[in-house]
C-alpha cells in the first residue's frame, strides 16, 4: 500500500484556477451562504484569530475563549513554545 | 482559536507554512554581511533536532525553511523574518546559525505573525473579543462580533476546493466519498493524496477529504470515487436527501 503524505503549502499559500467539470445551479431553499449566517450559527462552528499576550500558554487561552463565548468546545493551533507570542 | 465545529480543521491547518518574526541574540560581535550569508544557508530543507524543552519527542527531524530575511541589525540583536513549516523551532534555529556563525546565539522574543489565512491584519485580542460578545449579548449589536468570528470557511483557504451539486451534498454529510458526477467545479493541481476541502455551490463547507484522482483523470472520467471523505462538517439534513436507500428501491 502506497501512504501519500499530504502535499506541504508555503505560509501565503498557493493561486489556483477554477475548472468548470459540469454545470449545475444551486437552490435558494435549503443552506446558507456563510456570509448569511446568524450569529449563533457563527458560534457554533467559526474561527478567532487572538492576539496572544506573552506569558499565558495556548491553552489557558483557549479556555478563556471558551469561558467568554460559553461554548463547549475550543481548540488551538498555536506554536510549540510555551510562553511567546501566538496569533 | 477554533470554536466548536471549527475545532475539526484544526489538523488541516498542520499542512500549511508559518511565518514569524523574530529577535535573535548573537553571543559575539558577527558582520552583517556573514549573518546574512549564514542565513542563506538555512533556507530550504534543514535537520532539526528538537530542544530540550519542547512539545514533542526529541528525534532528528527535516523541516522546510520557505524563507528567511535579515530585516534589521543592532549590534548583537538581528531582526528575522522566517517563514517555515509546521512544527519547526525557532528557538532551535537561532541557535543552529549561531553555532554557525561559530559565536553562538539563542533567541529573545518571538511572534507568529502568518498561520495560513490567518495574519496579523484580523487579529483580535482577548479584551476586544470580550468587549464585542458583551456587545451583542446585552445590546443587541452584532457589528463587533461579526468582525471577530470568522467563519468556518477562513479555515479551509489553503485547501484545494471541490464544488458539488445540492443533490450530493447530503449524501456526504451521511459519509459517502465524492463520486464524479457530483463535482461541478474544482480547483486545479490537484493531485492524488492532497488534503481538500468539499464546498457547497453556496460555499459552505460540507466536509474535508483526501483526493483519489488527479486533476487530469478527474477532468477525464464519467464515474468513480475523486474525493474520499475523512471529517464530515456539515449536520446531516441541511440539503435534502436525494439518493434511495436499497430498501426504498425495492
């Protein structure tokens, strides 16, 4: 069996183009643009982008987060250093 | 920071290069010029061993360096630039090009200022993300909280996109691989084992997946399996069921 590791992507990503395999129309009666969300909605799945201060780790950030938005769930992706700056 | 469901594509932010700045300390006086040549030899596939305080087990790894700038030289402090992989250390890295540069050198501060989509131009801070929730709780005032809160869609970016009909989309949120004659639009260069994402012809995201075809046999073939699915996002019943069950067919 072949593995295939995912393919790696530079920091500012890459330019793709759109190709047209067949065409099809979507219905206005079901979904939702993401742009139509309603806040709650938003709440339920959606991304911070936080400032983190020196000092705190991610993850007391991260259940800060929790704690102010009084949602189940958070989750970080940040840096492997405890205790520097992190987005 | 992932909220909720977003806390799925977390892993697939792994994929994609960080960029940071940071202040480097040398540990002897270094002419710019060779801190600059030294830095030079950095760029590209490195070996890193990870230090002794640090997240994960400590075995030679190979991690790849996109770039790396000298912005600025102060005496023994250098200002850099780095953007690199997923899982590189920066700490690491300063002392491997001070050992170089033969004087030694360890790192003073460090900020990630790129993670994919996510730069420094919408970040928040723990006050104003506060200040916008108690806005819209107890004022009604959804302008703050919307600039905060990006949808799930931010996340996936970076990701080579699929677009499929409404028809496919809830068969997906049940599991089911995406089939040829689902997809209307893809993004191209893709290739077999890539990381993508699943959008609805609205440009939510259904779920992520793992290419199975390349762009070129995806462009070519009638049928088959393009996309197996690996984490579904999506709650079943947005879009109609449309696809019989065997027992309705019978």
């Amino acid at each position: 069996m072949v593995i295939h590791v995912p393919k790696l992507i530079p920091p500012g990503g890459v330019k793709r183009k759109v190709v047209v395999k067949s065409e099809d129309e979507t219905s206005e009666e079901y979904g939702k643009r993401p742009s139509e969300r309603s806040v709650e909605e938003l709440l339920d799945g959606c991304f911070v982008n936080i400032d983190k201060p020196a000092g705190p780790t991610s993850h007391e950030v991260s259940s800060w987060v929790r704690r102010i938005l009084g949602c189940s769930k958070t989750g970080h992706a940040g840096t492997l250093e405890p205790f520097l700056f992190r987005f | 920071m992932a909220v909720g469901s977003a806390t799925k594509l977390i892993h697939a932010l792994h994929i994609i290069g960080k960029e940071y700045i940071c202040v480097m300390r040398l540990h002897g006086d270094v002419e710019t010029e060779r801190i600059q040549e030294v830095c030079r030899e950095f760029i590209g596939l490195i070996y890193q061993r990870p230090p002794i305080r640090s997240s994960v087990k400590r075995r030679l790894r190979v991690r790849q360096v996109y770039y790396l700038d000298v912005l600025e030289v102060e005496r023994r402090n250098v200002l850099l630039r780095i953007g690199c992989e997923s899982g590189t250390y920066i700490r690491k890295l300063c002392h491997d090009i001070g050992e170089v540069l033969g004087c030694g050198a360890h790192m003073r501060e460090l900020r990630r200022t790129r993670s994919g989509p996510f730069t420094e131009e919408n970040m928040v801070t723990l006050h104003d993300l506060k200040d916008a929730y108690v806005f819209w709780k107890e004022e009604g005032d959804e302008t703050y909280i919307r600039r905060v809160l990006l949808p799930l869609e931010a996340g996936v970016q970076h990701l080579p996109k699929f677009f499929v009909r409404d028809s496919a989309v809830d068969a997906i949120c049940h599991g089911a691989d995406l089939a040829i004659p689902g997809i209307v639009r893809i993004e191209d260069g893709i290739e077999r084992g890539d990381i993508v994402a699943i959008l609805t012809l609205k440009g939510e995201l259904v779920a992520l997946g793992i290419a199975s075809m390349n762009m070129e046999e995806i462009v070519r073939e009638k049928r088959g399996v393009a996309v197996k699915t690996t984490r579904v996002i999506m709650s079943e019943g947005t879009y109609p069921k449309l696809w019989k069950s065997k027992k309705e067919k019978l």
